[in-house]
C-alpha cells in the first residue's frame, strides 16, 4: 500500500544547530501535509501544514517544504533546543481522503 | 492546548473483557477520531466521526465499534479485548474534514491485555 515515511529513524544533533527532517511519500495525488511533534507520554503536537500549491511554509523556528516532482517534504526546525528533543512525524491526506495517513517517525535528540 | 481529555489515561485488564474508552471535547468540533499507536506501525485510524450519531470505521476497524450520542463525547469499544489490541489509544479532533485541517491529539490511553 502508498504510505508516508521518514527517510532517518534518529537524529541527534546539538543545541543551536539546524536541523532538517525528511518524510517521502508516494501518493502524487496527496494535496495536504502537516508536521507532528510526540513527547514521551503526550499524543501528537501540530507544528505546521503545507497545501500542495505553496512549496514553502514558515513558522516560528520551523519551515516546512514540498518537492512535488520528487514527492519530499521536509522539516527545518532552526536554532535546534532541548525542548526539540521529540519524536516528528509527517502525515499526508490523499485529495478527497478520510483519513490522515502517518508516517513511523524521527526521534530528534538535541544534547547541549 | 486543544480541550481533548481522554478516560482513562492507564488500563489493565484481561482478554475476553469489555473495554470502553472515552473522549471527551470542549471545542465543539465536528469531526472525532480514534487511532492506535504501536511501534512499528506509527499511528492507525480505527474509526472515525464526522457527526452525532455519523461514524465510519478506518484502517484497522476489526474488533472495535463506536459510539457518539452527543457532539462532545466519543466513545470506543472492545467488546472482547485481545492481546493483539494492547497499544496506545489517541483521540484526535478536528472542525473541518482530514484535507482541511491539522488534527488534534489527547494526551492517550494505555490499555494493556493480558
């Protein structure tokens, strides 16, 4: 079946650099994409949606693009802290969809 | 922080046995889901609502039925619990349809089978 996934299952980098997660998916007809942030215990956080007419989307410390020709989408979270330290999932709806479909995740870990 | 509360937060109990776990919103919103989180799997839909008394199942619906009576309550039932259904339980809610609009999650329930 088409899924969504994430192309690292970790990432570990340190307080203050710049971190960029990626997701692939594989329905070109997916029109709508959001980002998740999961800490331990709690359930998903939006962090930030995309349209698949815009190719860039800011929000604070964090851009999300969209490459349709290679159906990628990626997270830059800037001056990476501590509290970043989650796991980040994407999730895509295929136009006229129900459902929201997730992918596995990355776990940022941000030491200082 | 979106007014999502979901009963319990922790559950034990043995296969064979009912389980009901609630949702509950503040936000008047529409739109209702039920997913399951497991390790390897990310998080599945098992059913969803887009209105009072309007549901449909989702991915991984077998095993589990649902109910909403009023807009702010959704309720999920295993009729006979399995091992197989021990996992992590979200609620997620939103006012428009899935293509519209981010989902929001409650915090989870933790249901395990033995």
């Amino acid at each position: 079946g088409e899924s969504v996934g994430l192309h690292l299952p970790t990432l570990s980098v340190q307080e203050g650099d710049n971190s960029i997660i990626n997701c692939a998916y594989s329905n070109s007809a997916s029109d709508y994409f959001i980002w998740y942030k999961q800490e331990s215990g709690k359930g998903p956080q939006f962090i930030i949606d995309i349209r698949s007419n815009m190719d860039k989307r800011q929000g604070q410390r964090v851009t999300v693009l969209l490459n349709k020709t290679v159906k990628h989408l990626s997270l830059q979270i800037a001056a990476t802290q501590p509290g970043d330290s989650a796991v980040y999932f994407c999730a895509e709806n295929i136009q006229a969809g129900t459902a929201l479909i997730f992918g596995k995740g990355t776990t940022l870990s941000v030491s200082s | 922080d979106a007014g999502i509360t979901q009963s319990p937060r922790h559950k034990v109990t043995e296969t064979g046995t009912p389980v009901t776990l609630r949702c509950h919103q503040t936000e008047n919103h529409r739109y209702m889901y039920w997913y399951r989180q497991d390790p390897g799997h990310g998080l599945r839909l098992i059913h969803y609502s887009y209105g009072v008394k309007d549901t449909d199942k989702g991915e991984v619906s077998d095993g589990y039925s649902v109910s909403r009576s009023k807009t702010e309550d959704f309720l999920l039932t295993l009729e006979s619990a399995t091992s197989s259904q021990t996992s992590v339980y979200f609620c997620a809610i939103s006012e428009q349809g899935p293509g519209n609009q981010p989902q929001h999650f409650g915090d989870g329930t933790r249901l395990s089978i033995l």
